[in-house]
C-alpha cells in the first residue's frame, strides 16, 4: 500500500495530527520531516518508523521501501503546488497579472508548507523523474504554464526578454530557492515577500504598458490575499 495516505494522483484522504492518526500518515509525516531536515540517502527506513512511533514489526507492513515513499511524497507535492499555481493563473487576465500570481504562489507555498517544499527544492533538481509520469508530466505542465505566460506577455508587448526557457528558469529557481533561506521570525512575512518577489520578476521581463514600467503596486489583480486563499484551497486536505 501506499504510505501518503492518498487516493489516486496523490490527493490526501484525510488531514489529522498527533497520536490518533493512522500509521501509514504518521510514517509518511516522518518520512517527510526527516527526508526535508536530513536528506532523502541520510535517513534510514527505520528511523521514519522510530520517528513515527512505529514499531519495526508493523513498520514493513505499511512501508515497502524508502523510494516508494519519496515518489509517493513528491507526487503529492508537485500535485499541489500545480493545482495552486493554474487557480492562480486562471483567477486573472492581462499577462503581468498573471506573472505576479505565478511568483506570488510560489513563495507563498514554501512560507505555508516549508517541509514539502524544502523536499521538492531537494528532490526534483537531483532525481531523475522521467520514469514516473505522473511526476514528469505534472512538471512539464507547470514549466509550460510558465512558458505560456512569458509568451503571451512578449507577445503583447508588455514583456520584453530574449529567451522564453532561460527567464523561465530564472523566475522558477529564484522563488523556490527561498526554502534555504526564510525564516518565520525574520523581518518579512509572507504577504511582504510575494509583493517583492512579484516586483523582482517584472523587473526582470521589464513589464512595461504605454512606456510605463509595471510594478507589482501598479496591477488591479492578484492581491496577496486572494493567493494565499488559492494556495489555502488547494492544500486544504493534506495531511502534511
């Protein structure tokens, strides 16, 4: 069986917390946990059970293997981050709008799910996913959502950079790089950050309307709470 306590695709069943949980959820929030703090070759099958509060006998019963639990763990991530990602897309219209909501959610996931997001961080620029399509294919559609929104911009003329691939991956890697380094007690919170971020990436298309550089301030949609409702709702029954 699988140990995210998920449906097909990744989705969660249920959302619980402390001792009354199901085995197979606390060992997947173990895993995630150690596998986010430790390093996915660093820890041990049996230290996710220790960790769990789950006895080594019972431990093979709901876990087969470590890789199985990692392809379980970064399917339902990835899963969640594109659900939020193509809401928050589809919520507005003019393409700076929905650049600025592409890098709001992405900064704002880490800020409200630092452990998932510190394994995809980890996970999805070391492994090799081609063999998983479930994986492969949720990451394809996220990259071509990106590319689409760079596309539309360049070709309205409010967006003006060279490459579609190399800014995508600039934007891309930027935002999901401040796994390493938020912390919660520090001076930004999250709602700060996504506007920044947001400016930070018009910044780099040179978002510009009439001859007049866009900055995040300047844009009737997406407002930071709207995101942090998108990102909410698309996380709303996971277990992590």
């Amino acid at each position: 069986m699988g140990t995210t306590g998920g449906t097909a695709g990744g989705r969660s069943r249920r959302n619980g917390t402390g001792a009354g949980e199901p085995a197979n959820v606390r060992l997947s929030r173990a895993a995630l946990e150690l596998f986010a703090q430790k390093g996915f070759h660093a820890t041990g099958i049996r230290e996710i059970g220790a960790h769990a509060g789950v006895s080594t006998s019972m431990l093979y019963h709901y876990l087969r293997s470590k890789d199985e639990v990692l392809t379980d763990l970064v399917l339902e991530g990835v899963d969640r981050h594109g659900q939020a990602l193509e809401s928050a897309c589809a919520a507005v219209d003019r393409p700076e709008e929905r650049l600025a909501a592409l890098i709001g959610v992405q900064i704002i996931i880490p800020v409200k799910h630092p452990h998932m997001s510190r394994l995809l961080q980890q996970e999805l620029h070391v492994s090799d996913w081609s063999a998983t399509p479930a994986i492969s294919g949720r990451l394809a559609r996220t990259n071509l959502l990106w590319s689409e929104v760079l596309e539309d911009g360049r070709a309205e003329g409010v967006f003006t950079f060279e490459s579609v691939s190399l800014t995508r991956i600039a934007l891309m890697r930027s935002t999901t790089l401040v796994t390493q380094w938020y912390r919660e007690e520090g001076a930004l919170g999250p709602e700060e950050m996504a506007a920044r971020f947001a400016d930070l990436g018009l910044g780099t298309v040179r978002a510009a309307r009439d001859g007049r550089p866009l900055r995040f301030g300047d844009l009737a949609a997406p407002s930071i709470p709207g995101l942090i409702e998108i990102v909410e709702a698309s996380h709303r029954d996971v277990w992590w």
